[in-house]
C-alpha cells in the first residue's frame, strides 16, 4: 500500500521567516495531494490541495509543489506568522473513496 | 466551524463499558470516515461509507463496530476495549467519497482514555 514520510517532525522558525515541510510518497500511482493544519483541540483542516498534473499552486502565503518523477511533495509559508503554530500533515490519495494516507505530521511553532 | 460535530469531546471508560460516539455532518456530503489519531503516528483510515453504505474497513478489530444510519450521522460503537485505543477518534465528510480528490472536512474528535 501508500507510505508517506513527512519531514521534518518539528519546526521553528522566526516571525517573518520561510518555512518548508516535505513528504514523499511510495506509489507512483497517487494522483492528489492535500495539506491539513491541525491547531490544538481541533480536527485537521484543509488548506491547499494539489492533483498530480499540476506542479504547483499558491494560495497567498502557502504554495505546495509536486515533484512526480521524484514522488516527493512540499509545503511552503512564507511570511509566517505565531498564528501558522500548528501541526501540518500531508497526505496522498490512490485509491477510490477518497482514502488518504497520511504523514506523521510536522509540528511548526513560530516564534514572535 | 466545519459543518462536521462530534460528541462527545471527551470520553473516559473501563475495559468492559459498552460506549458509542457520535458524528453528524451537515454539509449534505455522502460519504463519512471515521480516523483513529494516536500520538506520534499518522492518521489511521478506520472506516468508510458512502451512501449509508460501508466501502472500507482496514483491518479494524471487532470490538469497534461502525453504524452509519443516513447519510447525515455516523456513529462508532464500542465494547470492550484495551488501554492501547486510547486516542483521538475524528470523523470526516466528503460530497461524493467515490472521488479520488473530494476533499474532507473533519470534526474536532472525541479523545477517548481507556482505563
């Protein structure tokens, strides 16, 4: 089945600063590609997708791009903020139904 | 908010209590997950229904027992469970389920501690 590694498991950054969370993913045959923020005491929550024939989007201050060849995907904040303090999962979607696999999840913290 | 609420938030029971948790969308998606979130691992697909239909089941033990009444409430029954289940028990919607990129919208979970 789908295996998907997220790296790095923590992050901090400072207040204005760039910051990058990586997955990549086993099977070649994974065609979308969703990003979800967890803030604590909340489920996940979508906030930027990407299908398998694009190679980038951008919404704002997130962008994620989408490397097949290498099987590898990215998440990038720019301009961060204390409010981007979360955990950010990646996932990756093969099957029908909608079944996702996901990373283990990266925990940013941003730092005034 | 989501559109997806579960209940209840929190949930503390002995090894041999009978308990069932709740989740009820109303976005008037078709389909309902529910996910098992321990610490330090990835999400775990549990269940899947489309259509008040169930469509996955990943090797779930049978003391988890899934009930998907109408398309709207999905709820998760359980009976003697072990210490080791322990953990955030989120549901998700999504319209169609049958979409490989139907996006889902989750609850904020129940955290269940088992005793």
């Amino acid at each position: 089945g789908e295996n998907v590694e997220q790296h790095p498991s923590t992050l901090s950054v400072q207040e204005g600063d760039s910051a990058v969370i990586k997955c990549t993913y086993s099977d070649s045959a994974s065609n979308y590609f969703p990003w979800y923020k967890q803030e604590l005491g909340k489920g996940p929550q979508l906030i930027i997708d990407i299908r398998s024939n694009v190679g980038e989007k951008k919404d704002q201050r997130i962008a994620v791009t989408l490397n097949k060849t290498a099987k590898h995907f990215s998440l990038h904040i720019t301009e961060t903020q204390p409010e981007d303090s979360a955990v950010y999962f990646c996932a990756a979607s093969i099957r029908g139904y909608s079944t996702l696999t996901f990373g283990k999840g990266t925990m940013l913290l941003v730092s005034p | 908010e989501t559109g997806v609420t579960q209940t209840p938030r929190h949930l503390v029971m002995g090894m041999t209590n009978k308990k069932s948790l709740k989740c009820e969308q109303h976005l008037g998606h078709n389909a309902m997950y529910w996910y098992k979130q321990s610490a330090k691992k990835p999400l775990e697909l549990m269940f899947v229904y489309s259509l008040e239909e169930r469509v996955e089941n990943n090797s779930v033990p049978s003391r988890f027992s899934p009930e998907c009444p109408n398309s709207s409430h999905l709820f998760l029954h359980l009976h003697t469970l072990q210490p080791e289940d322990s953990a955030l028990y989120l549901c998700a919607s999504s319209q169609d389920g049958g979409v490989i990129t139907d996006t889902q919208y989750f609850g904020p979970g129940t955290r269940l501690t088992v005793l």
